[in-house]
C-alpha cells in the first residue's frame, strides 16, 4: 500500500497535489520515545494550512512535508473557495477544505508569496484567519505570510519575522521586527524567507510532540542543508547578486509597501513615516 508521502509525491510528478485529509506520520522506522513529548501528546491534533493562488508553493509543500509526520495529527488544506490553484509558477494545488468548512484547528499555518497582496484586504479571509488565530494553540507564518496576520491584526506588539525583502514592513503591522530565521513569541510562530518555512516547521513539531519527534522527522526527510553557495542572505550574498535581486521584485515591494501603508491606517499603527 502506498504511503501518504507517496501519494504526495505521485501528486506533484503529475502536475497537481489532490490533498484529503492527512494523518501524520514520523520518519519510517521511527519511534518518538514517549517521554520526550510534551503532557498532551496524547490529544489528536488538527493542522490547517491555507493555500491561495499566486503564493509560493514551498511555503507550503516544505512545512507540510515537515507537519504531515507529526505523530498523530491529521493536516488539513484549506483555501478560500474550494477550487484547483495555481503557484506563483504554475504548480497545480487542489485545497480539501474552504476556510468556513475546516474543523477548530490546533495550529494555522499561513504561507506567504505574491499572491498574499490580495489578502491582506480581503476582509472574509482574514475574519476567519482572526477566528481561527484566537482559538489555535500556535499561529505559523512563512515568509509573506507574516504579513497577511499582520493584515488581520494579529503582530501587534508581537515579535516577528518574514522574508528579507519584507521585513521592514512588519512595522506597519506593530510588530516587533526580529532579525533571525524562526522567530517565537507567545502562540505566534514565524519564519523568514521561504525555506526557513522548513526550519519553522520543525520547531512548531518539536513544541508539539517533543525534541524526538521532530528530531525522527527531520532524520526520515534527510534535512542537512549543504548549499553550494553562500548566496542565501543578503548579508552573505554578492552585492550585484542582491542588487540583481532587489531590481526584480522593486514593483512588487513598492505594492506590498502601498497595502501595507494602507492597513497600517487601519489597523491605528503608527509606523513612524
């Protein structure tokens, strides 16, 4: 019988992910020693991930491949209508569930990607985000994502990290920008820029099942990054690398900047412009 991470990956080589429910599972052969996980790891758990189009796919796919092996949880992939999306590149995702219909959730998972500019003012998506946030036990942005909650009022006085090309507008949100690649405080989870949505997501395994189990998921999916450059900040990478990289996404900042500016209004944040 095919594992769930088989049907996954026969999901992407075809184009498309056909996400039902899923039910957790550890790295294969793995057997989280019980005295390593939290009191409740007893309770099943309930994870839900919004998708949306234009976003980036791995902020997805990354946490998920990470949070579909927490013991005894089931994933739930949710979207605003239940529809086929497209990434920001293309791939084909297919949600389970709308928004309204996901069952109360344990922990919301919020990726980010260009994508996110439309909803940050759609006042039906982040009413729910809002009422889901309130009764989750950890709230998880990746990437941009950190600026939808921030749109649903839910960074204020919070400490918080997104993507290195947006994290100056955290400020807009009244959050607290902090500079490292996983940022924790209270139930409020975030992750710098798209990768780092994996290293996020073994911290939010780690606080939801103990050191093991996260330390078994990270063993079964062989996460021991050796990139071949040091080109994955803008502190380490080459100075006409990130200027190349900056002129790319200068129109897309300068929007996200505009939204931003607006919600800030909204929301009474002075951002001291």
């Amino acid at each position: 019988m095919a594992t769930r991470r088989t049907f996954l990956q026969n999901g992407l080589a075809g184009g498309a992910i056909g996400l039902t429910a899923v039910r957790g599972i550890a790295a294969e052969g793995a057997d989280p020693s019980p005295e390593a996980a939290p009191p409740d790891a007893d309770s099943r758990l309930s994870i839900g991930i919004l998708i949306f189009p234009r976003m980036d796919q791995i902020d997805f796919t990354g946490p998920f491949e990470v949070l579909s092996r927490v013991p005894d949880a089931a994933v739930h992939v949710m979207a605003k209508e239940k529809a086929p999306i497209r990434d920001i590149k293309g791939l084909i995702l297919t949600p389970e569930v709308t928004l309204a219909e996901a069952p109360p959730l344990d922990v919301l998972v919020v990726p980010g990607g260009p994508g996110q500019q439309a909803l940050m003012e759609d006042e039906a998506v982040l009413a729910i985000l809002r009422d889901r946030a309130a009764k989750a036990r950890y709230v998880y942005s990746v990437c941009t994502g950190a600026l939808v909650c921030g749109a649903a009022g839910l960074l204020k006085g919070v400490r918080a990290t997104t993507h290195w090309g947006s994290f100056d507008l955290l400020r807009y949100f009244g959050a607290i920008p902090v500079e490292e690649r996983v940022v924790l405080d209270g139930k409020i989870l975030s992750a710098a820029g798209v990768t780092a949505g994996i290293d996020g997501a073994l911290r939010l395994a780690a606080l939801l099942r103990g050191d093991r189990a996260a330390q078994a998921i990270q063993l079964g999916i062989e996460y021991a990054p050796e990139p071949p450059f040091q080109s994955g900040t803008p502190k380490t990478a080459p100075p006409e690398v990130l200027e190349a990289v900056r002129a790319e996404t200068r129109t897309l900042k300068a929007a996200r900047t505009e939204t931003a500016r607006r919600i800030a209004a909204r929301l009474g944040v002075d951002a001291g412009e």
